[in-house]
C-alpha cells in the first residue's frame, strides 16, 4: 500500500486530463477528417493511424478510470491500493510509450524521406525512440516490483523514458527543418509555399510533443513530494500531443493539394471580374 497525498498532489493532474479531454476532442475531429479527406492512403499508414488513434482512446479511458478511483471510490481512505489494483494507471503509462514510439516510427519515416534517405538521421531516430520504450517498459516494472503507484511519479527510469523521448522529437523537429529549408531553393512560388507550410506544421507539432516530454522529464527530477505529483499534468497530455501531432502532419496534405490543383489550372479556368469599356 502507498501513502495517501490529497489536495495539491492530484489537482495538477485533473487539470491535465482536464485539457487532455479537450484534446482528445480535437483528435477525434482530426481522425475522422483524415478518413474522409484520405480514403486512398497506403493501406500501412491508414493500419498505423487507426492504433494510434486506438491507443489514445485506451489512454483517456485509463486516465478517467484513475481519477474516478483516486478522487472518489478512495476519497475517503487513508492508502490507496496496491499497484496490482490500479491497472489503469498501469495501462495508462504503457498506452503513453506505446503511442509515442508509433509516431516517432511514423516520423522516422518522413525523415528518411525528406532526409534523402539519410541512414544517420533516421537511426537516430530509431534509436531514440526504442530507448524512449525500453524505459517506458522498465518503469513498469519497478511499478509492479515496489507495488507502489508512486514510482510512476518518482522512478529515475519514468525520467529517462520522457528525456529520451523529448530527444527523440528534437532529432525529429531538426531534421525535417533543415532538410525542408535547404529543399526550397530553386522552386516556383506555389512549391515554395507549400514546403513552408509543411515546415511550419513539422515544427509546431515537434514542438509541442518535445515540450510535453521535457516538462514531463524535468519535473521528474522534483525531489519535493508534490512536486512529483505535478508530472501527472504532462503525462495525461502525452499522447494527445502524440495523436494529434501524427494526424496534423497527414490533414495538412488536404491544403497543400487543393493549393496544388488550383496552381495547376489554367487561366481560362480561373474566374474572371467582368470589365467595362
């Protein structure tokens, strides 16, 4: 049995699913968007789109399930249960490894692909991405050996998993800036805006996940108690930003080619304003 640490200890983490609600909102919108606007997409990445979408869904049920225990059917006990008998927070910290190694898999094949193919750069991201679940997986364990839920807030390896996830999605961010900027000389205006737009997409999602992970690894390593409790905000956060990330990146091809098509008609098809002589 772990201690009890009411009030301020739960409520950064009720915020964070609060907003992870809202978030997963936004998912559900940005998945059923790409099912309509994407109905021709590789049968692997529309296989891909669908687990994560999944995963998230399993993520938030999770997280509802912890709270609802925490904060009500214990509202009233002085320990709370063994980590045996809170299996959703045990889902929900796998569900967590599990998406973001799915997108960062996802992402590692944009970088190979906008990267020239580049072996070094798609490694790296590999690698960091299995290291990133390595430690998801070992932080699981030292869960179930303590049998207490507070490692999941307090264990060295919980702080590894975020940082080498954060890597990951800096490698990640780098890369495709780079590789994007150096892509654009040479094309006509329509290209050069379409690969700005992609750029600016690329960033703010690898942004976002990179924030989320970072703040998630550094309020880890709070030695004060509440402190530690604060990283529950982050991680009900995680695979949202995940999700959503992943789904962006694929819905921002609907605007790039509605651009396309219209640059690519000619000016007899373009409306015209009537003159008058």
């Amino acid at each position: 049995m772990s201690e009890v640490y009411n009030g301020s200890s739960w409520g950064p983490g009720l915020n964070g699913m609060a907003v992870g609600l809202a978030l997963y909102g936004v998912s559900v919108i940005q998945y059923r968007f790409y099912i309509v606007a994407f109905p021709k997409d590789k049968h692997i990445v529309k296989t891909a789109v669908f687990l994560v979408f999944f995963l998230d869904t399993v993520n938030t049920l999770a997280f509802l399930c912890l709270y609802y225990r925490v904060l009500i059917v214990y509202r009233w006990s002085v320990t709370y249960p063994s980590t045996s008998r809170m299996t959703c927070l045990t889902v929900a910290f796998a569900s967590n490894s599990w998406i973001a190694f799915l997108v960062q898999c996802f992402y590692a094949h944009r970088v190979w692909i906008i990267g020239g193919r580049s072996k070094l750069l798609t490694c790296g991201v590999l690698v960091a991405a299995l290291i990133q679940l390595a430690f998801g997986g070992l932080t699981l364990k030292d869960a179930y050996d303590s049998n207490n839920i507070a490692t999941y807030f307090s264990n060295p390896d919980s702080a590894a998993n975020a940082l080498a996830s954060a890597l990951c999605d800096a490698i990640i961010t780098a890369s495709i800036y780079f590789c994007l900027r150096r892509s654009q000389n040479g094309l006509g205006l329509w290209q050069e805006n379409s690969i700005q737009k992609l750029t600016f997409v690329f960033v703010q999602m690898g942004l976002i996940t990179f924030t989320s992970a970072l703040t998630t690894s550094a309020l880890y390593y709070e030695s004060d108690l509440v402190g530690r409790y604060f990283t529950a905000a982050p991680v009900s956060l995680l695979s949202k930003t995940y999700s959503n990330s992943m789904l962006a990146v694929l819905n921002a091809r609907k605007c790039i080619r509605d651009q396309r098509q219209f640059a690519q008609a000619s000016p007899s098809e373009l409306p015209t304003l009537p003159t008058r002589h």
